[in-house]
C-alpha cells in the first residue's frame, strides 16, 4: 500500500513536471529586445562618429556574442527640418558618408555600417509635432522633431533606410494632450504598412513613459506583432543646459523607482513587454554590487536589456556583468514573464518569483533595499514547487547553494541582492479547465471560463492554449474577476494547439473566480492550466 501510495504520488508529480515544459508546444514568442543606446550617455550629442565607436566596442567586444545587437540612436540626430515635400532633412555634417561613394546627410550610411558588423540598426521619433529636443539639454533646443502629419513617410523612410527598430516617444503628443492609445495604433499602422512597402522589419518601442497605462493597451496594438513599452519615466536625471557628459548619472534610488513602476505582471506577456528604461549599468553612480543587482533586476522583469553606458569606456567586470549567459537566459526565458513579488521578510526585504518555461523552474531575487545586511529566507511552496529536494544556483557566483528541506536562507548585504536559479518540480495540483461557453471565429466572441479555484493573494500562472489559423496574430481583451481589464495577444499557430503563459490574481475565495475572453476574433481559447 505505502509503496503504491507512493508511486501514485509521483505519477502526479510527473503529471506536474511534464505539463507546463512541453517546449513544442509553446508558441515561439520575441523575447525582449537586447542592445545599446545612445540617449543615457550622448544625450542629444549624438552623432555618426560616437555611433561608429560604439558599434565597433559591441562588436570587438563579448557584447554582440552575448545577444546585444540593437544600436539605437536616441533624439538628437534631427533637428527638425523638412524640405518642401515633407521629408526629413538630415544635417550631412552629423551623418556624413563613410564609405566611398555614399552621399553626406543619409541616414542609411550609418545602417549599413551596423549592418556590416551583423548588428541592427535603431532610430527614434516623437508622435506629437514637437519631440523632446525642445527641452533643455546639452546642445540647443530644436523644434518640429516629432512625426505627427508624417506617420505615413516617416516610417516608410525609417525602414527604407533600413533601420530594424524604432523608438516612439512623447513630448509631442503630451504637449499637445494626445490620447497615447489612438497615437501609437495610428503609428503601428503606418509601420505596418512600412514594413509591407520595404519587406523591412521595424521593432516598435513605445514610449509614453507610461501616460494612460500602456500596458493595458500595448499588446498588439495596431496589429503590432511585438513592441514593448516604457513604464515611468527617465532612469537618468535631466541634465543642466550647457553642462557636461559627467552630469549624466546613475543613481540606485532611480535605478529601484523604475523597476517598480514597471511591475505590471499581468500585462507582459508573448512577446509585449515593460520596458523600465535603457540601463544605467556601468554609468558613474552604481557601485559593483549594485552594478549587478541592477542587471537582476532588469532581468527578473524580462525587460529590454538595452545598455546606456559608453561601451568604450567599460571595465571588464562591467562588461562580465553585462555578458553573464545565467542572468541573460533568465531575462530571456521562452516563457516571456516578468516575476512577481511572492513575499517579504520585513520592510525593503523581498522575495521575487520568475516562472521559467521550463517545468519546476524559477528564478529568485532576494532582494534587499536596505542599508543594513538582512538575513532573508524562502521556502519553495513560496514559489508554487514542491517537493523537498532541488537544485539552487546561485547565478552570479556559480556555486551550488545550500537548501534544506524546501527552504532557503542566507544573509542578503545591504542595498544587494541574492540571484538564484532554482530547479525542483511543480505543485501537483495543477488545474485545468476548459470553458463553459465560447463562439470562436467571430469578432465580439466571449469565452468564459468560471468557477476557477483561488490560488491565494497572489499570481497565478497560467497557460493558455489555443489556435490562431490566421497569419497574423490575434488581440483578446481578458477579465479575471472585478480587475482591469488587459490585452492577450496569440500569435499565429497555423493548425496546431500552440500555448502562450500569462499571470492574473485569482483572489476570490472557493471557486468563485472567473475569466472572461472577448472580442476574441480570429483565437479560438481551448483551456487553461493553472500554477
Ligand atoms: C524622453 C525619453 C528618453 C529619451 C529622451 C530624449 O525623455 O523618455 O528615453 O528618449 O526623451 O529627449
């Protein structure tokens, strides 16, 4: 009897172990853009030669190896001029030609240098009139650097260029009391139909600094098949007019206030993410452990890892925090979930759970925002595993950690952190549920699932399974119980079941939780596996 007690408890547990990994059967998801950025440390200074320096340090160096390839340029690079016909002027002595035989003021000469190094090219916007340049900085204020009465060729010339991604921001649009969510769907549309013209794919990087919850509306809006969108404001504090590169610093306290602004856990999701801002990594300001703590937490929320600092002026421990192949698969896990807070030993000590794609694993930061060391501790049922045994690895020092009994502790230093990667096997219980009513196929269909169980205060996982025979990617809107509603976005499946994970808070006692999937259009939503 005990013996077939026993090995009804593990066939559960496999059970467990098999149901969320089936790696075939996620859909394949863009995981969170990886690259530079001239903005943090070139402000509006920037120009062909710092671009060419900076491509060349990515490719000389571990960076590109390691995943980095977006070279983006920030605001600066126009100042807001247009010939008669509406197209924008490029001052040719910024962006002169670089090879023989190219023409001065073309931004495509600087494209296809980043191109030749096998990196991606990156180039920046505003969706008002007006950009960002009108504020002050280091260089003079320039007008009309936004594209609004432009979408149409703006973004044609954007990818015509042969740029890969383009940034989006705001200044314009707040200025002009915009509503953001009509703005960037118009803008996505134009890209859309750039990407249609030039066969030419633009990444889209929306950046409202998070005005009218961008993730309530992000995910694939416009028909964007990916995009990510900023959450707060600047990580960097603005500069003094006329003052100089040093002014531009990292600071732990911006570093903590963005991470926080960008936890929206139930919108990130298959390939739409929060985006906290460019890193401030290896910036004057951060010392060497929090160097590292920020590149956690960055990777905890699965957000862009998009670098700030002058590449050309890293050490090598700045650039081994950077390359660290444990941290950045934690970021880029195929599951595209950002963790969530699953508890806390006492003000400023927190426990961050990151569901991974594959079965019993997760991702942990014990995080400590104090100024004083903390011994911090955690048990797996804190992270919906179980079973007593497990693998811990503390991910920045490589060494096996010690865990007993399905619990962990250790003394965290101040304003630091403890990274762990933890393998163990998932709670047995995990539910399925299929739905009570659905029409599929048609725009305003309804899947409702109801009576679903409460999984306690906090995040449930949730695998969704479904078809999308369509090629493009399908937009459903979710509720879950009396919370705000969100967007889900299903890429194409052609005739297979594929799944996609996403988090919501079943907090309502019993079975008395529900979901409800509208406007389902081209997604037919088969059932639910919960964690
Ligand atoms: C805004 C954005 C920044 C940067 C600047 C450029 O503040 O949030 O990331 O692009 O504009 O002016």
């Amino acid at each position: 009897m005990e013996t077939w007690n026993r090995w009804i408890a593990s066939a559960i547990l496999a059970m467990g172990t098999i149901l969320p990994s089936s790696a075939q059967e996620l859909a394949t998801i863009p995981l969170p853009p990886m690259g530079w950025s001239s903005w943090n440390s070139f402000s509006n200074t920037v120009n062909s030669a710092n671009v060419v320096e900076q491509a060349k340090a990515i490719h000389e160096s571990e960076l590109q190896k390691a995943g980095y390839v977006y070279v983006n340029i920030d605001e600066g690079w126009w100042l807001g001029d247009r010939d008669q016909q509406g197209n924008i002027v490029v001052d040719a002595k910024s962006w002169p030609a670089i090879e023989p035989g190219e023409r001065d003021g073309d931004m495509s000469n600087i494209v296809r240098y980043i191109h030749s190094l096998g990196l991606k090219a990156g180039i920046y916007t505003d969706a008002g009139k007006d950009g960002c340049s009108t504020y002050p900085d280091i260089g003079p204020a320039y007008f009309h650097t936004g594209s609004e009465g432009h979408y149409e060729e703006d973004f044609l010339r954007f990818a015509e260029w042969g740029f890969d991604y383009v940034k989006v921001d705001w200044c314009g649009g707040y200025k002009e009391n915009l509503d953001p969510a009509v703005q960037y769907a118009e803008i996505a549309r134009a890209i859309a139909r750039a990407e249609a013209k030039t066969g030419h794919k633009l990444y889209y990087s929306i950046c409202d600094w998070g005005k009218q919850s961008p993730s309530t509306w992000g995910a694939g809006i416009g028909g964007a098949s990916q995009a990510i969108w900023r959450t707060g404001g600047d990580i960097v504090a603005p500069v003094v007019v006329g003052g100089p590169h040093t002014e531009r610093k990292a600071s732990f306290e911006a570093m903590l206030r963005n991470f926080d602004a960008n936890y929206h856990p139930e919108a990130e999701h298959t390939g739409f993410y929060n985006d906290p801002d460019m890193m401030v990594l290896g910036m004057p300001g951060l010392n060497a452990s929090e160097n590292k703590l920020h590149m956690s937490l960055w990777a905890m929320a699965a957000a862009p890892l998009l670098i700030g600092a002058d590449v050309t002026k890293l050490d090598a421990n700045t650039l081994a925090d950077f390359t660290n192949s444990d941290v950045i698969a934690i970021d880029q896990d195929a599951a595209g979930l950002q963790a969530v807070k699953v508890g806390e030993n006492g003000p400023g000590l927190e426990i961050w759970s990151k569901f991974l794609a594959r079965s019993g694993e997760r991702a942990v930061l014990l995080l400590n925002r104090t100024y004083f060391p903390a011994p911090m501790h955690m048990d797996w049922k804190d992270l919906g595993l179980s079973g007593d045994h497990a693998e811990v690895k503390d991910v920045w020092s490589g060494d096996p950690a010690v865990a007993v009994n399905g619990h962990y502790e250790a003394t965290v230093p101040a304003h630091d952190g403890i990274l762990l990667r933890i393998k163990s096997s998932e709670a047995p219980v995990v539910k399925h549920y299929t739905p009570v009513s659905q029409s599929n196929r048609m725009s305003g269909a309804e899947t409702h699932f109801v009576h679903l169980a409460q999984t306690g205060s906090g995040w449930s996982q949730i695998k969704i399974s479904y078809r999308n025979a369509s090629p493009q990617g399908a937009v459903v809107d979710l509720h879950t119980n009396d919370h705000g509603g969100t967007r889900v976005a299903m890429p194409p499946t052609g005739n297979a079941t594929r799944s996609v994970w996403i988090q919501v808070q079943l907090d309502q006692p019993g079975n008395e939780n529900r979901m409800v999937f509208s406007n389902s259009g081209r997604a037919s939503i088969l059932s639910l596996d919960v964690y």
